[in-house]
C-alpha cells in the first residue's frame, strides 16, 4: 500500500521537558497539528525579560506497514512565530537516543579550541574570578573586546578541564620582570593584559610565573577559538525585494538567525591607533655574522642569539650536526626539531632533541625588528569580484615577517600573515594561503572561503621606508667627557697622565685644541671642556690627573648684528690682547625652503621645527675650524666671518601608483595612491636670519696671568656616540657592537656582555639612550684596544607620511554617527572628522567611508583641485583626472592618526538561566541559516475565504495555479479533515465534498506556490543565488525563503547480519573473533521490517543453549527471549508493530551456549531537534504559533 500524506507523522521524543534528560528516544505520540502547546510550552514573563533557548527533540517518521521509501524526505519551517521576538531553528544530531545535555553540548560547539594565544595565562587564577591576567610580548596581539578564548588546564590528560571564556573588557599595563635562569638573572618587558569576562571561572588555572619563553611548562593554557559550527541551523527569514519568474536571485534580510538571546550595549573606543602596528624584520648587519658559543643543544632548551635575525639565514652547526631555519622552524635536514622566534632572536629546542654539548659555531645576517606604524592598502569586494584568487603589489614592499591579511567571510573576520619566508598563512590552513614578493610587493593570495561582498581585504604592513642600516658608520671610539672646575684653559698647558698596570700614560693639549700623546681628543678651553679617548683602554676606577693652567674666560653677546656689504659679518669685543686659540665663536642659523631644495610640495614634507646653532673655534692662527670662513685680530678683539654654510636635511620620497577601484555613485574610479617609499638627504643652504632673531655669541680669553690647577677624574664609565653623524634614533633590539674583545647588545635601554647562551642571561655593561644614540659603558676589558667594532645597528627617522588609511574597527557594529577621526598634517596643526550616519566622511583636508556593519573604515587626506596647471607635480597623474579634477594628496603623520568610535557589543547573560552557555555562541546570539550548498525552498502563503453560503459542491478558485500545497481552516485556524473536500493543486481551485456543518466558520483556504533550488552562493547582505530559476512571482515581505533539513530517503530495513562465536560486549558493525559453525539463512528468511515497528538499533541475539537465546538491543536493553523452533517478532510498545521478524525456518543447526546473531534495523524516522529562541521584550500575540513541514516523494 502506498504512502498516503496522513502516514508521515511528527512525533514526540520521551520527555518533551528543558531538563537534562530532556529528548531521547522516539515515542508513539503524534504531534497533533495546530494543537496549542503541542511541542512547547507557553512563554513565561521571566523568559521575556531575560530571554531563553527552549530545546524540544522531535521524529520524522513514516507510519506504514510496509517498507515503501519516503523518498528525498526533508523538513522545513514553513512559517514563522508572528511575533517578532520569538524564532525558531531546526537541527539534528543524527541520534535517536540523544537527550538534551548531548544536543546542548552539541549546540555550544559553534566554538572550538584553536591555537595557543601568544604568551602565557599568568600563575593562578582562581575559582569565581571575573577576570584572567595574560603575560604578553609588546608585539602579541590583543585579544579583542567580544572575542571567546578558552582556558584549558591538564591538557590531554585525564584530569583536564576547560572553560570558554569571553573578554568584556582589556587593560594593559608594561612592566619589566626579572627572573633567575641557568644561574643567573635575566631581565626582560612584557605586557601584562588584564581581561575582564564575562562570567566568573568555574575552575581553578594554574598557569606558569612570568618567563621571557612562550613555551614555557604550563598546567594550564589560553588558547584562540575557532568557529567549529558542529550543529548547522535551519531556518526561515522573509524577502525584502520582489523576486520575478526567471530569477536566480532572492534577497532575505540576512543569512542569520537567532539562536541565543542577546542585549545589546554601548562600548565607547577612545584614542584607538588607526594605522595599526607591524614589526618589520630589516637587516642591521654587513652580511652573516658568525661566532662560536658554547652551551647546550639540547631537548627543551633554549638557544638566545642576542639580536633578532633575518628570516631564512641562521645556521648552528657543531660536531656532528648542522641546523638551519625555514618559516620560524629550526630543521636538521628536514626534521623539524624546534622553533626560531626571528623578533626575539630565540631558538627554542623541542622536546626529543638529541643532547649536544660544548662549542658550536652560529651563523646569522642580524636584524632591527622596530614597532611601526604600519602602511595599510585595501581590495573593495563587489559582487563582480568575489573569487578566491586575489594580487596585489603593495609600496613600498614589505619586510619579512611584517604582513597582515584580513577578510571576511560569513561575517567573520579571518587573519592570515607572513611567516617571514614569504609564505602567507593562517592559524588554521583552512582560511587561506599566498605568497609575498618582498623585492616587488607582489602579493598573491587565495582566501579559505568566498569574501563578503561590500567588505575589503585589508592589507596591514611594515616597510623599511624610514629606516636605516648604519652598521657601516665609522663609529668614534669609547671617551671621556670632563669639564674641569676652570673653565679659560690656557692652551698648551693641559697635560693628562695616569697608570696602566705599571706603565704610566700622558697625554696633552697641542695649544689647537687637539689632545695628543696615549690617547686623543679634543679640548674646548674658554668652557673647559675636554673630550678624551684613551689609545688603551684603562681599568675601571683608573684615575686620572688633569695638570693646567687657567684665566677667566668671557663672554661676549651680540643681538642681530648688520651684515657688511660682502655679506659678512663683524663684531668687536670689549677685551683686546686676546690669547690665541681660545675664541669660539656661535651663531645661529635658518634653513632654505625646503621644497625648493627637493621638488616635493610643502604640504607633503616633515616640518623641521628647530634649526640648527652653528659653533667654531679659531686655529691659533686667526682662522676658524668647521668650515666658517672668517678672521680674528688677537690684538684689536674684532672678529668677521661669513654667517652661511650647508646641512644636510631628510627629504620624503613618495611614489604614485594605482591602488585598486572606488565607487562613487553608479561609476568604478581608479584610486591612487602617493605612497612614501623612504628618505633621502639632500645638502641644504643655511644662514643667520637677518631679522631680530639672528645673534651672534663669542667666548674667549684675553692674554692675561694664568693660574695653575691640578684635578683627579675617577673613571667610571666611558661614553660611544653611535650616531654621531646622523640625527637619528636607534632602534632598540638592533644594536651589537664588540669591543676589547667583549661582545655587547642591547636589551630595553641596557648594555649586556657575556651572555649565556642558553639562559640568555649577561653581565649588565651599560645604558643606551636610543633617542640620542648615546651608549654609556661601565663594563670592558682592560687593556684592550680602544677600537670599536660594528656588527649591527639599525636607526630610524621619525615622521612617517601617509595620504591613505584602510582599517578596522576592532569591535563591530558601529553606531553610525559615532566615528571620529583626527590626525596631524605634516605642516602642522590637527584636523578632524566625523562621519556622518551614512558613512560617509568629509572634511577639510579628509575624505573617507565607515562601514558601520563591518567597521571598515578608508580615509584619503588631501582634496580635489583643478588638474590643470598641477602638471608637474610629483603627485600629478594623467589617468588620475577625473571630470577635470584631481586628489591633491595632504600627508599626515602615521603616527598621529587615532580614533574615536561607539561599538555595539552584547551584554553576558546566564547560562543557566538561558538554558544555553552563550561564550561558546556568537556573540550576537545569531548563526548561519543559509549557505552555499544548502537547499532553500521559496514559497508565497496566502489565503482565500469560502462564501457564508457555500454548501457541498462549492468550487472555489484560489486565483493562481501550479500550487505547492492547499488545505482549508476552520474559523479557529484547525485543519478540516481531508475526506471533507478535494483539492486541484494544478488548477488551485478547491471543491467541498460535504457540507460545512458542525465547523466554526467562515471557511478559508490556505494555498502556498513555491519553488525549490540549491544555494550556489551566499552574500553577507542576504543575497541568495539559486541554480534554477524560479517559476512564480514572490512579492517582497509577505513571501518566505525557508533553508532545508535534508534528511534523505526513509525506509526501515535489517542490515549487517553475521554471527560470531561469543559476545564480547562490544557493539561493532563487524564480527569480532571467529566465526561460527550453525548460520542463520538471511538470503531465504531475511529479517522482516516495517516502517511502523522499526527503529534504528543495533541487535545481539544471544544463545543461552543449543535453541534458546535472550534478544538485546544497544540502546534499549533486552526485550525478548526467543529460540529457534519460533519466529521471533518482539513488539514495539510505542507503535505496537514488531520491531523486526526472524523466520524459524531460517535457523541452521549447531548453535551453541555463547554464540550471538548480530545484525542492525535503518527505521522509517528520523530525529529533529527544535529550538525555540525568545528575545527580551513584551509578546505582541496573545497566542502564537510556527509550522514544520515534512515533505518528500513517493513511488507513484
């Protein structure tokens, strides 16, 4: 008999309750359509306020006793709850015996652990804290405000637990830690990030005490999430555009649906960096630079190089071995035995590593790795061109290890970066691959999954652009800086002596200002300062004894003094006689405008804010030193020289190039880019001002007495300007000198020698002071050379100009109207921006767009201006004028660049109370309903009245043909039986076959069109492609897409039957141990099912002797004996049909005590899950109600 409509049935699971034993198995109770509380209960006040997720376990099922297919069966919301804060959701877990906890857990696994969060959970965290403190490199990421972490203490092992927590609020603080490793002390900085969560632990974290190492021994970790998305979600949504016969394409609101509550807050974002930062790796050295070290290589132990290095250049070898690097991997040929954190320059041996001890020798070209500001570029996604393939050539071209790559997909941002060998990846090789060209800026990219249309790639990175390798500079050697207590030294009388071992050392004046003798330098007399650099280096606390003779020196000022008619200038002092090679002369200076000397626009260089002072001092012969061209009357006191010299000043250099494409209106333009590439110095002319800013200074001696003085100078330290020929600042990290045989780098303002090379810990030697390149050594070798040895060191320009920002806002959606902008031009001042509620931005000087849903944000600073006549400057291109117009770029300083913004974020709500742990949810509650791939069914409900007087025989035309679906309803909305009317689904009319008597009138009937198809691709704005087109027209908001439950054929049936000697206990779907001798004959007697009595069950019939044997089931235990001179049908209670039927003519001889018959039953159902989600707010229906509709095919 075949499958009639009324044998497809909704059935209830054992306990339709939101208890932990809620669900399981499949009962004989129909689900009574348009029944009140049928499935779930009515709504109380508590869930309105609070919000609830209400689970209900639910079976499809076909109720014949036959087996005919239900064939392609799947399942459907066909309409919605009318009240808008409630919804609903259908899933499965493929049980049949599963109950609620199982379906919750199954639920919460939207969320799964990722990789380990960079640093370290900071020692204990203890049980009901509502905050977790994290140790961080200043160059880890932050967690963001929203995002789900998980604790994990005792991983893998029998005592783990774990908790998923999310942060509600970070604060950071930079604290300097020291530690004792190897026997020694190591002192190193880190971030110590504070996150608020949003409920407290439920267990106690034992992370470690704060280390410099990542992988340090830990019984508890912090570790990312990952969207796991175990459960897949079906659901409804309505159209918000008509769709037409013929389309492809219908527009729900979004591919979402609630699952969870969410309320929804304010989160203010104040003085966020808008460029973001990179840490580029830049070469500071001359090549490979080698050294041998002794220590041990060894399984979980550390290898500290004291720089960073360039990726892909390290090598360690020693007896017997050879190690290189490859991607921040430590290989010996190709296994991979550890890790090389390039930044840090740490090597990290895994566990299992063969013991090597005593010398090696390592290999490296040394690097800076500078926290920068970072460049940003940006590709717009349209509809056009979504793929997976994207390039890119981005200027100036990245440094290793200093990209960033973010898209979205499915509203999900995913991040992927240079591994630093070029090779782009993700945490997780699912969200995509591409590869860099550091020499081009080429990138390639493929994303994991399509990108979002009317999102962007955003592309964040650091460049070399602003730095410098100075490892080359000639670099004075160590000094001593001394000002005696008499300034006005007479020349020619200064005279420095002290003892090296045994041996005395002099030096002295040469009357020039030039110190000669065991060591050199120079000597200021008329302010007594000296500058003194010993030819061999004395011990620490040598004392030295300064012998002179001295006068008062004077000083002489000169307020904008005139200019001569040859341009110099001439001023006499008060003194005559005076003694020779003691004048010093000051003046200052003003620069000549900047861009006639470069050929860039003003608006687009770095404003010098101090000019420079110039000094000289006279020869002894009259003349002046420092390239001053002037002259001095010893014996009149007048002094003339030309008040003009030259300086060298950096100038931006700036590239244009096109970016990608913009939409303005309905037109795609071209957007370029004036990209700062580097600095360049260039010689600029430099003069006194002759208005009253101008002065003249002179210090000098007259020839009178001279008095005698002696002074002792402890040495205590000695002074090395590493940058005395640049204005530039060091970056800190990179700097690596040797002298006197000691090696010295670095470490957070500190000069540390002798390093271990194992723990990492040294001899504090000194300071550095980065800003001035000024390093002051307390530590070195006695009688060493005094020569100084260059093997690494970066510098760096402040001021990085940018004309374009692309980035993110951290925490979306915005609040539209909430985005301000400001930023520092280069030629001074602020300027400021808000956007307005449309996204759109613009200001004086800025124009941009906000994405308030994804918190996209690009802003261009400049204007348009006429093209004509802009010809020749440096940011003028042809294919850039459009209309006649062209952007006029106006530089800002990157680092500037900050941000004010309002975020919506979500409120923690109480597991307990919502019936769902929300941390492991998205964290606006919604999940995906719609996906490429899914089915999606597109229907149209309406209804027509029956006439008052309509009477048996009534034919009612519905006015539209090709229906889906018609049934009629009484006044009260209750199906009337089927055998009451008959229906012409083609022609979509309806005839009553009996009159109305006894039903609530009026009569209506309720038809629905639609059209089924496969969801080939899916848009974050709600844009469904379908494969087929559709074959009605839906109008926008009264029609439905609803997303489809595939279930599949159903239809009961035995499989998998075979015997075994014994029964071990263990349910497999294969014979465990031999085989046995008696067989049951399934080809003539097979197992007889129905669709009715059948379940989805696992069998053992077990023997208990020769002809007698108890009848188990996985899951429900045993429910029958039985014996072989007997069929064998055991009832199925809930549909009172046997579960199956065995044949006693099927038995073979030769069973004996202990062999089992095993063999499985498919049944005729299939379990649902149904959430019903309810929003916070009042109800607006007295009584409400959703539709679920089974639908499949028979064999006609």
């Amino acid at each position: 008999m075949p499958i009639l409509s009324g044998d497809v049935k909704l059935l209830a699971s054992e306990r339709l309750l939101d208890t932990p034993d809620g669900g399981g198995r499949m009962t004989g109770h129909v689900v009574v359509d348009g029944q009140s509380n049928n499935l779930f209960p009515d709504i109380s006040e508590l869930d309105r306020t609070y919000g609830r997720v209400s689970l209900r376990k639910s079976f499809v099922g076909v109720l014949t006793d036959s087996t005919d297919s239900y064939y392609g069966a799947h399942a459907i919301i066909a309409d919605a709850p009318s009240d808008p804060r409630v919804s609903v959701t259908l899933f499965t877990t493929k049980s049949w015996t599963d109950r609620r906890d199982a379906a919750k857990d199954r639920v919460e696994r939207y969320l799964a652990r990722g990789v380990k969060w960079p640093g370290q959970l900071l020692e204990r965290q203890l049980t009901g804290q509502r905050a977790i403190t994290l140790l961080l490199k200043p160059s880890d990421s932050l967690p963001r405000v929203g995002q789900a972490l998980v604790l994990v203490q005792d991983e893998a092992k029998p005592t783990e637990t774990e908790q998923y927590v999310r942060v509600t609020r970070i604060t950071t603080t930079e604290r300097e830690f020291t530690v004792s490793e190897g026997g020694g002390t190591v002192k190193f900085s880190a971030i110590v990030a504070t996150c608020e969560i949003s409920d407290p632990l439920r267990y106690d974290f034992e992370g470690p005490a704060p280390s410099n190492r990542d992988d340090v021994s830990a019984k508890a970790v912090v570790r990312d999430t990952i969207v796991a998305n175990a459960a897949v979600y079906y659901g409804i949504a309505p159209t918000v555009a008509e769709a037409r016969v013929g389309d492809l394409c219908v527009q729900v609101p979004g591919l979402f649906g609630q699952l969870v509550p969410s309320a929804q807050s304010e989160t203010p974002l104040v003085d966020l960096n808008a460029a973001g930062q990179a840490v580029p790796l830049l070469e500071s050295g001359s090549g490979v630079l080698t050294y041998t070290a002794n220590g041990q290589v060894a399984s979980g132990r550390n290898l500290y190089l004291g720089n960073p290095l360039v990726p892909g250049s390290l090598r360690i070898a020693g007896g017997g071995y050879t190690f290189t690097d490859a991607a921040g991997q430590l290989k010996s040929g190709t296994s991979i035995i550890g890790t090389v954190d390039y930044a840090r320059g740490l090597v990290a041996f895994k566990e299992g590593t063969p013991g090597y001890g005593g010398d090696f020798q390592v290999s490296f070209r040394p690097a800076g790795a500078p926290t920068r500001v970072a460049d940003t570029a940006a590709i717009g996604i349209a509809q056009e061109n979504r793929g997976y393939a994207y390039t890119i050539t981005l200027s100036p071209p990245p440094e290793p290890g200093a990209l960033i790559v973010s898209y979205m997909a499915q509203g999900k941002w995913y991040d992927l970066r240079d591994q630093g060998d070029g090779a782009i990846r993700g945490s997780d090789s699912s969200f995509g691959a591409g590869t860099l060209d550091y020499v081009t800026g080429s990138v390639i990219l493929t994303t994991g999954a399509l990108p979002d249309a009317n999102t962007a790639i955003l592309f964040a990175w650091g460049s070399a652009a602003s730095y410098f390798n100075r490892v080359g500079t000639p670099v004075t050697p160590p000094t001593v800086h001394h000002t005696v207590e008499h300034p006005g030294i007479a020349p020619g009388t200064l005279r420095i002596t002290w003892t090296d071992g045994a041996r005395q050392r002099v030096a002295t004046d040469d009357g020039h200002g030039v110190i000669t003798g065991d060591g050199s330098g120079t000597v200021r007399y008329a302010r007594g300062e000296l500058v003194f650099r010993p030819a061999v280096l004395p011990a620490g606390g040598a004392e030295l004894t300064l012998d002179y003779e001295w006068g008062p020196p004077q000083e002489a000022n000169f307020a904008h003094p005139l200019r001569n008619a040859d341009g110099t200038v001439t001023v006499r002092l008060a003194q005559t006689d005076l003694r020779p090679s003691t004048v010093e002369l000051e003046f200052n200076l003003l620069i000549e405008n900047y861009q006639s000397i470069s050929g860039t626009p003003a608006e687009m260089q770095v404003v010098q804010r101090v000019d420079p002072i110039k000094i000289a001092r006279d020869t002894g012969g009259g003349a002046f030193d420092a390239a001053v061209v002037g002259r001095i009357d010893y014996t009149t006191g007048a002094i003339t020289f030309r008040p003009d010299t030259t300086v060298n000043i950096p100038f931006a250099r700036y590239s244009v190039q096109q970016l990608g494409w913009t939409v303005e209106g309905n037109e795609r333009r071209p957007v370029y880019r004036n990209t700062f590439s580097h600095w360049e110095y260039k010689p600029a002319g430099a003069a006194m001002p002759i208005d009253d800013s101008g002065y003249v200074k002179v210090r000098y001696r007259a020839a009178d007495a001279a008095n005698a003085a002696t002074e002792t100078v402890t040495l205590a330290q000695l002074e090395v300007d590493l940058t005395d020929h640049y204005a530039e600042a060091i970056v800190p990290g990179s700097l690596r000198f040797g002298l006197g045989g000691k090696v010295y780098v670095d470490r957070l303002g500190m000069l540390v020698t002798d390093i271990n090379a194992n723990t990492g810990a040294g001899t504090q030697a000194g300071t550095i002071d980065y800003a001035s390149g000024r390093a002051l050594l307390t530590v070195w070798q006695p009688g060493a050379g005094n020569v100084v040895s260059m093997q690494s060191l970066l510098t760096e320009l402040g001021g990085q100009p940018v004309d374009e920002v692309v980035f993110r806002v951290p925490a979306a959606p915005v609040r539209p109207g909430s985005l301000q902008i400001r930023a520092v031009p280069l030629t001074g001042g602020q300027i400021t921006a808000t956007a307005n509620a449309d996204g759109t931005i613009a200001a004086a000087g800025m124009l941009g767009t906000v994405d308030y849903q994804t918190g996209v944000v690009r802003v261009r600073f400049g204007r348009f201006v006429p093209a004509a006549g802009r010809e020749g400057e440096i940011w003028y291109s042809a294919d850039a004028v459009r209309d006649g117009q062209i952007f006029q770029p106006l530089p800002v300083l990157a680092d500037t660049l900050r941000f004010n913004a309002v975020a919506f974020t979500y409120l923690p709500l109480s597991a307990d109370v919502l019936g769902l742990d929300p941390v492991r949810l998205p964290l606006d509650g919604r999940v995906p309903i719609f996906r490429t791939g899914d089915v999606a069914v597109v229907h149209h409900t309406a209804t027509t009245p029956f006439p008052d007087n309509a009477r048996s025989g009534f034919r009612l035309d519905v006015g539209r043909v090709r229906l889906a679906a018609l049934r009629v309803l009484d006044a009260d909305g209750k199906p009337v039986s089927t055998d009451r009317y008959t229906a012409d689904l083609d022609a979509g009319t309806v005839t009553l076959k009996a009159p109305p008597a006894g039903l609530p009138l009026p009569l209506v009937a309720e038809h629905r069109i639609e059209d089924m198809g496969l969801v080939s691709d899916t848009q974050i704005n709600g844009v469904l492609t379908l494969t087929r087109p559709l074959t009605h027209d839906y109008p926008a908001r009264d029609s439905r897409v609803s997303s489809a439950l595939i279930i599949g054929d159903l239809q009961a049936r035995a499989h998998t039957l075979f015997a075994q000697q014994t029964w071990t206990g263990e349910w497999k779907d294969v014979r465990i141990g031999a085989n046995t001798i008696a067989q049951y004959n399934e080809t003539v007697y097979p197992v007889e099912v129905t669709n009715r009595g059948a379940i989805e069950e696992r069998w053992a019939l077990i023997f208990t002797n020769t002809n007698e044997f108890r009848v188990v089931g996985e899951s429900v235990g045993q429910i029958a004996v039985g014996n072989t001179a007997t069929d064998l049908a055991p009832i199925n209670p809930e549909t009172h049909a046997a579960y199956f039927t065995l044949r006693a003519g099927g038995w073979g001889a030769g069973w004996a005590a202990g062999n089992v018959l095993r063999f499985s039953t498919a049944a005729a159902n299939f379990p649902v899950w149904i959430a019903r989600t309810t929003l916070q707010g009042r109800a607006t229906q007295t009584s409400d109600a959703f539709q679920i509709q089974i639908r499949g095919d028979i064999d006609r």
